[in-house]
C-alpha cells in the first residue's frame, strides 16, 4: 500500500543514492532483496521495515538509527524495555518533555544522565 506521505522510503533512497550504493549492492549489505528495498523506497509497504532493518540501513549510511527508527514510525527494542520497565514514570516524563525545544530536551538528557551518574 503506498503512502502519500512517504517520508522515510524517499530519504532511504535519497541517502543510499547520495553515499554511490546502487538498489542491488545496498540491498546485499542490507540483508533484504532488491525487490524488497525498491518497494520500501517507493511506499509500496503495508507496514514499514523493522526497528532492526531500519537500524542497520541507518548505519550502513553514517545516518542515526534512532532517527530513522522514528521516521519509519516504529520504536526499537531498548526503547520498548524502558517504556515497559516504569511505564506510568516513562509515559509520564514523556507526556511532559512533548513540546520542549531540541535544546530544551539535551539539557533534560544531560539532568537525568547527571541524577543517574549521582544517585539523586
């Protein structure tokens, strides 16, 4: 089913043509079939590559798996196990973080890394 907002299968192709991988040598490395990788470039995909497959892509184009995990609209497996070890406390930190700028988030990182590091 192709999508009209096909976000993350058009910066997969557009990265992968940028960095010189043709269909077939990406797809190789990729551990998928050209068929396969066309199809997720063109939004021809019921449901987007997994959190692992896109992982893996990412990293074969230098790019962030955390990024391009989100942009395919699924969540990793780390992410999962966090959610699920405190999942009011995560939900909740994660209801209240929606909406803060990209540096407001890095110094929210940074405090929760500094509590963690002191016990706090």
């Amino acid at each position: 089913m192709a999508t009209s907002n096909n976000a993350f299968g058009d910066l997969l192709r557009a990265t992968r043509v940028a960095k010189g991988y043709s269909l077939r040598k990406f797809a190789q490395l990729a551990g998928v079939s050209p068929t396969y990788l066309s199809q997720v470039e063109q939004g021809k995909m019921e449901r987007p590559p997994t959190a692992d497959r896109v992982s893996k892509m990412a990293e074969l184009l230098g790019a962030s798996p955390d990024e391009w995990i989100a942009l395919a609209g699924r969540v990793s497996k780390e992410m999962e196990a966090i959610i699920h070890s405190q999942p009011e406390g995560m939900l909740a930190l994660l209801r209240a973080a929606k909406g803060l700028t990209p540096e407001q988030l890095r110094q929210l990182a940074e405090e929760a890394e500094r509590k963690k590091q002191t016990g706090e």
